[in-house]
C-alpha cells in the first residue's frame, strides 16, 4: 500500500520520531513520584473542531505511541508506531476523515490537502529554484545545488543547524548546537546575515530546560516559539510583529511538579510543533494543544492532550484538526469486545449478536424458531416411524 507524504515531508516514521530525544520515556502514570520508567502505547487519534476544540470522534487503535496523519479528500492515512521496552513497530492504517471509522484499503491519490506537522527537516527550496542539500545533525553547513545538482551557495554556520526553512529567497535557520536560541536569516548567495533574532533578549527563560527554537512560515508570516513563548516576525525584516506568553495566556504553567499536573512540558520535549491555515494556528506541546485565531492573535481554546513524552503532531485543514491523545482528550477508551458466546453443543454464536441483529429480542426470537424446528422434525421422524412399523 503506497502513500504520499507532500514533496519534502517524504521521510520515514523513525527519522522524524527519533528526532530531539524522541526516545525519551515516560514515568509511569499515577505514581507521582515514580521513578521508573516505561515506553507508552495508550494514545488514540482524536478529531477536533479546529476553532471550539469539540471532539468530533476519536479513534483507539490496539495499541498506539504516536502517529502522524495525511489527509485526503476521502481518506485520513495514519502512519502509527508502537513503542516497546526493547524495540518499535511501526503501521499505517487509514480512516474516514468525517467519522474515524476504519478503511481497510484506502487508495489515496495525488498529493495530500494536508499533514501533520513535524520535527522532521522538510526540503528547502527558494524561489530561485535553488535546493538545499543538508544533512541534520551531522554538516555544519549549508550547501544549495541548483537544478542540475551544483552547489552554487554555502553557508558557513559555525555549528549544527537544527532547523531550516525559507521564505522566497530567504533562508532561515537555528542552531542545535552549540546550543543558542538565534534565528539567522541569509538572502540568497549572500555571506553574511540579513539579520538575526533571539528570543531571550524580549523574554526570560534561564530558569527553564533546554532552550532549543521551532521555526515556521505560513504565507507572509515567520514564527519562532521558544518553550512557551510564540513570535510573530516579519521575514524580511525580523522586527516582531506580535509575541504571545502562552502560560500567562491559558493559565497553565510551562513546567510541571509531577506528570499529574497540568502542563506544556513534563520532561520528554520543551518544543512546540505548529499546523496553521488562513483562519487558525494550531501549536502542540506533550502537554498542551493550543488553538489560535490566527488574524487577531487571540486564544480559541486549550486541552490537555497529556501525549507525554511525544508531540500530539497536529494535522490541520479547514476546520478539522487531527492530533493523537491520551483519554484526557480522546476520552475513555472503549471496553474490550467480549468473547464469542457458545451455545450448549459448543458451536459459537458469535455470528449472532444484538448489535448485528437488532437486540436480545432478536437473539431470542431465533432460539424459539430454532427450538420449534427441532420440535417439527423430530415429530416428523416418529410419524416415518409409525408408518414403516404399523
């Protein structure tokens, strides 16, 4: 079964999972003061309004850690992992975008209307037709090639890159390490930046974890979040066009005591990622999601989606937004169907029941009409029998 993510986004599950410390692990729930740890398989996906955050459906797959989802016009393609004290499986099932039932073999085709946001490295390409050729985590500089596979411009970063993206023919990107909080911005064949931005001059976050940045453009708009802090800027020129502190925001702290409390960050991961359209911008934290009214910057609604150690890795198109959850969010997790029934000859019944025929009544309405036709044959044989004997 063939999917396609959109062009850059075609990565598999274990580049974009493993990355920033995916393989951090959760403490066990309900010990708030547990100190062992175990890997997590109790999420579900959950569909929600995108501007009221109602649940729309949710869907528990048997066992499921995280997932990312594409959309088609018919089908939602969930590409699921599993994870295990000792190794992941991964899977891809697909369901009905309007009720979250299962599609045994969706068929989708052309590219996606939309999908999940990552922390995977999408590809990069300007406006010029230039491409980036960037390994993460291991160049320390940026090459673009052009359409015939030449480089024809490099960055020196000075150190990793950890994201990168581009608006027209401006690159942006940020360090992993050594660990900074700067945005560079580098007009095309240029050797020195157009400007730069560090959140940590507006903002105070020197008391908080790991201060790693998550980058995005939608259309004319750059977004820089740092743990609980959004930044709107203006891409040409950097100047911040709006800031939002999402704690004060909500009412829910960044960090958290226990991983009972309500909070962005539980200790697996202290980013963000963000899904957006013309009307919302959806942010997902491990702890939070968040919904903003993207033209007025004003907040639609918050849940707690308790993903802990993983990103609820929203997908977003129109009004319909797709994120995993625990129950928290997806509410209680449906009860296991019972076993097959057997009627007393030891034949299953599991055929038969009220759900598939219309109810107990049903169910013992075919026992009488079963029990009557025993009765009818069996007379039937004595009278044979009378007739050879008499």
């Amino acid at each position: 079964m063939a999917f396609g993510l959109l062009e850059g986004l075609s990565m598999n599950l274990r580049t974009i999972f493993s990355a920033f410390g995916m393989t951090t692990i959760l403490a066990v729930a309900g010990d708030a003061e547990a100190t062992s740890f175990e890997p997590r398989d109790d999420m579900a996906l959950v569909a929600l309004d995108a501007r009221t955050g109602e649940r729309l459906w949710t869907h528990y797959p048997e066992k499921l850690s995280q997932a990312t989802t594409e959309l088609y016009p018919d089908h939602l393609v969930v590409h699921g992992r599993v994870d295990t004290t000792t190794s992941s499986k991964e899977f891809t099932i697909g369901l009905d975008p309007a009720k979250g039932t299962f599609i045994s073999d969706p068929t989708p085709m052309g590219a996606p209307l939309a999908v999940s946001d990552t922390f995977g490295q999408p590809e990069v390409r300007l406006d010029n037709g230039w491409k980036l050729s960037f390994d993460p985590g291991n160049d320390e500089k940026l090459d673009f090639v052009d359409g015939q596979g030449n480089v024809v411009w490099t960055i020196q970063a000075g150190g990793f890159p950890e994201h990168v993206t581009s608006w027209h023919d401006t690159v942006f990107w940020e360090m992993s390490y050594p660990e900074e909080t700067v945005v560079y911005a580098y007009e095309a064949s240029a050797t020195m930046p157009k400007w730069t931005f560090d959140p940590k001059a507006l903002v105070n976050v020197t008391d908080e974890p790991t201060h790693r940045l998550h980058i995005k453009v939608f259309g004319d708009d750059f977004y820089v979040g740092l743990h609980e802090h959004l930044f709107l800027l203006d891409p040409a020129t950097g100047m911040v066009k709006r800031q939002w502190n999402l704690s004060a925001l909500t009412g829910v702290p960044f960090v958290s005591n226990t991983v009972l409390d309500e909070a962005f960050f539980h200790g697996g991961l202290e980013m963000a990622t963000l899904s957006g359209n013309a009307e919302t911008l959806v942010l997902g934290f491990e702890g939070q999601i968040i919904a903003l009214d993207r033209p007025s910057g004003d907040l639609l609604w918050h849940a707690d989606s308790h993903t802990v150690p993983y990103d609820p890795y929203p997908m977003l198109h129109d009004k319909l937004v797709v994120v995993t959850a625990h129950e928290n969010l997806a509410g209680p997790r449906p009860p296991a169907p019972p076993p097959p029934a057997l009627d007393p000859s030891g034949c299953s019944l599991a055929g038969v029941s009220s759900e598939s025929t219309g109810g107990g009544s049903a169910l013992l309405i075919l026992g009488f009409v079963g029990l009557f036709g025993l009765m009818r044959r069996s007379e039937s044989i004595r009278s044979m029998r009378a007739r050879r004997h008499g």
